[in-house]
C-alpha cells in the first residue's frame, strides 16, 4: 500500500498518523504497534454530521480523541486484567485504518475507481479485520478464563478470585494463603510450612465456585446509606432479608427454635460473644461477675472477657472448678471447640446464666439430634457456610430486655453492623436452603460438606492409626434427624495428643513444619493440639502425608 497525498483540506480534528500527520499505511501499522502506548486510553467517536463547505452529504469525520485525564489528575488504577497489549494495539490499529479509508478514499479517487473498490476481495478482507477486532473483544469482555488458551501466563483459578460487583466492574482479590503455600514450585513439598493453627474455613470455596452467581449481588452506590434498617424492630440494624433467611435456614436443618425469639445480628459471633456478657452482667454489682466454661474450652474466651479489664465481668477459668457462691456465666459450645464433643452444662448452680456457642452445630459436623431451644445460643456464617470474611453472626435471644442491652452494645461499639454484609450473607443462606429443598443431583450444600468432612476424617484417622505417636478422642454416633441416618461427629478440628516422651506436641509439630495451637490455650495440657480441619484440599492433602511421613 502506497502512502497517498493528504488533500488540502484536512477534516478538522483529525490527527493523521500516530506520529505526524499523514495517512497510515501498511508499515505504519507496524511502526505504530511498536510506539503505540495503549495506557494514554485513546478512543474514537464516530460522530455523523454534514460538512456544508465540502459539499459532500453525510460525510463521516472520524475524531480521535485522547481520553487521558489532565496531568493533575492521576490515571485510574486498571481493574482486573487490561486487555493483552498486542491485541489492543492491533485493534486500535485496524480500526484507524478503516476510519482513514472511509473519511479520505473519496477525495483520493473519482466515483467509477471509488466504486471498484468495492470488490468481493476487498469487502472480504474488510470483514475479516471487522470480526477479528470484534472477537478479540469479546474475548476480553468474557472474563479471564477465554483468554487462558492464549496467555498460558495468566493467573488461573485459585491464584485470584473474581466478584462480581456490577455489570462490567470486576473486584479483583488476591488469594495470598494459596499463593503463599503454592508460591515456589522449586521448593520441596516438605520443606513448606503448613499452617493450620486459625479455624479459616476456606475448604467451602469449592461449593461456591460451583453455584456460580447464584450468590452474587449487585448494591448500588446509593444503596445501604442509612445506619438504619428496621427502625420497628427492637434490632434496628438488622436487615429483614438476613433475618428471614436465617429463620428459614434453622427451620430446613432443624436445628434451633425461632420461634419466640429475638434475632441480634453481630460482627461475627465474637462481637456477639461480647455482647452477651455485657447483657448478662449485673450493672450494679460491686465485684465483677465470673465467666466460666468447661476445659478444654475455646482458645478466644479468656482473651475476649478479659481484654478490656471490665469492671463488669472477669474470666474464672474451668467451669469444672468453679465453686463461687452467686451469679455467674456460663459458656458452653457445643459442639466444642476444640474437641468436637456435644456439651451440656456442669456448673448447675441456681443464679448461673448461659450462653450457648451453637457454631459447629451444624449437619456437615455432628448429627443434629433436635432442635436447640436455649435461653441465648450464638451462630456465625463463618462455620455455617465457611463465609468467614463476611463477619457476620447472630444470636437467638428468648428474654427481650437481654436482647435489648445486646443490641446497646452493639450500638455503643460499632453502630449497628454492616448492611452489606448482612445482605451478602442472607443471599448466601438462601442458597444454602434452596439447594436442601431443590434436590438438585449435585446435591445440597449440607451434603457436600458433609461428604467432604468425612473423606478428610478418613485419611486423617487412617493417617494417625500407627499406636504409640498420636491418638485422638472417639466419639460415639447419634441419631441425625436431618439425615435420617446414625453417624459419628466429624468435628472442624482435630484433638490430637502426642503420646510416649512427647510433651510439647506444638513444638514436636513446628520442627515438623506444621503450625497448630497447643491445648494449653484451651485450659488443658501441652501434649494436646488443635488441627484445622477446614483449610483447602491441596493445603490438607500435604498435611496428611506430612504426618505419615512423620510416622514412618
């Protein structure tokens, strides 16, 4: 292609080629792809309208127009991945030679040459560059996951994680716990540290990847503005939609009474936790009120109670040891953490009062023998449905006034809690309930999880078999009202003593690279420690054979 001369009259606003101004041709496309920088963000605007001095009627001008905002304003950060560099220029490319084709070629030549342009060959290879550029957007357009084949380079699934937030905005958030053990191919699988110390519960990932956008949500910006959510409810924070989901999620599982109760929606059940004691504790009492609960008890309530030196209440260690005359508090999980066994209360004095952690009382973990119907019990998404980063909990409360001073606290701390998260959480459990009641061939989400906690307890328990290393408590199957079926507990963690010489057993699993918590933390003896059992299936994997080889 010959370069051609530009005619007198230049349409205004058209800035020739990318370096001076004059018709592109066959090589400038080439020099151009190689000075070309798509990060200027330059655009076309096709905008139709009469040039009456040209005499020539609908005459296309073609404007291109730099959309990079002024050097005082900084550039938008990119969003996801930007289109790959080389078919971006080549699309900008082919569109301007278009754009110039159609503006100039008919006051280069007369209409009878203008017209023989137009051969089949010519209107071929037209429409060849049109789809091309036109594929190759759309590409771009449909998510990552179209252009791997080509860019083998690109993150795949598990390194980065993509919401959808609105139509064509993407939040990109990076997997660093899977990134971080995964990172070093070269490095040896037994040379990684395993870190199973925190209850994260990312083993549910596989599931929601799976439901797709069933559990996406769209908010916008003028949306969820208000502290306020339901002024007529005595939680005025909390949102009808979340309320409602979890009424019906307890009534699917069958494993607590709503009925007649006060529904307080927190920060994650820790912030209930706070709230409870605030509640419970005598505002007028002149020695704070004694927090108690049955060893091995969970790691966090003896920090929690005690964290801020309430006047109000303080920690009094194992419930089995309490003999303090008066009111106390007593927590009871169950099932527990870290041990997995179904508890009861063992204080039994008259002026106690209860709180039941219910967060592992779920189908996937223990069977569900009847549905829980006690004076305060606490739940989170965090073990429900493995959402841990929605921090979202609540509590079923009976008493009003209780409810009431809960809902002050959480007032008091944080001003109610996220609407946002409440309504990502109330589309999560809605799916969670349709996928029981749909009986769909993939199965419900219970089934899942369930499926998968036995698997793991399987390998875990084939792992440890060899006697005198490791043992582990037996508990004895129950009845399950949602399964229909007898089975034994398969709690989210494992509680594992090192037997023989053994008796630091978190030391003995750090030399080995595997982080646990001591059952020093839970008010037992340092031969115990707690093992995530919820991490991801690649992360799991390695820790299983990290302990048979321990063993061998």
């Amino acid at each position: 292609m010959a370069a051609t001369n530009l005619p007198n009259s230049v349409p205004n606003g058209w800035p020739g080629r990318l370096d001076d101004p004059s018709v592109l041709t066959g090589s400038d496309i080439l020099n151009g792809l190689k000075r070309f920088n798509p990060l200027n963000g330059f655009k076309y605007q096709l905008d139709p309208f009469l040039l009456p001095d040209s005499g020539v009627s609908g005459r296309v001008r073609a404007k291109l127009q730099n959309s990079r905002p002024e050097s005082s304003k900084p550039s938008p950060a990119p969003v996801n991945y930007p289109f790959p560099f080389f078919f971006q220029l080549l699309t900008e490319a082919v569109h301007r030679t278009i754009i110039n084709f159609f503006v100039f070629a008919p006051s280069f030549f007369d209409m009878a040459s203008f017209s023989s342009i137009f051969a089949v060959r010519n209107l071929l290879v037209l429409s060849v560059a049109l789809n091309a550029t036109l594929l190759l957007r759309l590409l771009h357009e449909g998510g990552n996951g179209a252009l791997a084949g080509f860019f083998p380079d690109m993150p795949k699934n598990g390194a980065e994680q993509e919401a959808h937030l609105s139509q064509g905005t993407r939040l990109s958030i990076t997997d660093f716990s899977a990134s971080s053990f995964f990172a070093s191919t070269a490095e040896k699988s037994e040379e990684r540290v395993i870190n199973l110390d925190h209850g994260d519960p990312t083993m549910y990932e596989t599931f929601w990847r799976r439901m797709g956008d069933r559990t996406t949500i769209v908010i916008s910006g003028w949306q969820t503005m208000s502290y306020f959510s339901d002024i007529g409810n005595l939680c005025w924070f909390l949102e009808p939609e979340f309320a409602q989901q979890i009424i019906r999620l307890h009534k699917v599982v069958g494993n607590a009474v709503t009925e007649n109760r006060h529904i307080v929606v927190g920060t994650g059940s820790s912030q209930l936790f706070q709230a409870a004691l605030y509640a419970l504790s005598p505002m007028d009492a002149t020695d704070p009120i004694s927090v108690v609960s049955a060893a091995p008890y969970y790691s966090s309530y003896p920090l929690i109670t005690d964290c801020l030196k309430s006047g109000l209440h303080k920690w009094a260690g194992d419930a089995r040891c309490f003999n303090k005359s008066g009111p106390y508090i007593e927590l009871i999980t169950s099932p527990n953490n870290p041990d997995g066994f179904v508890r009861h209360s063992v204080v039994n004095q008259s002026e106690g009062m209860l709180v039941h952690d219910l967060a592992y009382y779920w189908p996937q973990y223990t069977p569900i023998t009847s549905p829980a119907d006690y004076e305060l019990m606490l739940f989170t998404v965090s073990k429900c449905t493995g959402h841990a980063g929605t921090r979202i909990g609540w509590a079923l409360v009976k008493d009003e006034q209780v409810a009431r001073k809960m809902v002050k606290f959480i007032e008091l701390s944080t001003i109610g809690v996220s609407k946002d998260s409440q309504l990502r959480a109330a589309q999560v459990l809605k799916v969670a309930s349709d996928s029981c009641e749909s009986h769909e061939e993939s199965g419900s989400f219970f089934d899942y999880s369930y499926q998968l906690m036995a698997k793991r307890w399987k390998q875990l328990t084939e792992a440890v078999q060899q006697p005198g290393l490791f043992s582990m408590p037996d508990i004895p199957p129950q009845f399950c009202s949602f399964y229909k079926k007898i089975f034994k507990p398969q709690p989210a963690f494992a509680w594992v003593k090192c037997e023989g010489e053994i008796h630091d057993c978190e030391g003995f699993f750090r030399e080995n690279k595997i982080l646990v918590r001591s059952g020093k933390h839970f008010g037992d003896s340092p031969k115990l420690v707690r093992i995530n059992m919820l991490d991801r299936e690649q992360i799991f994997e390695a820790f299983v054979r990290r302990i048979q080889m321990i063993q061998m």
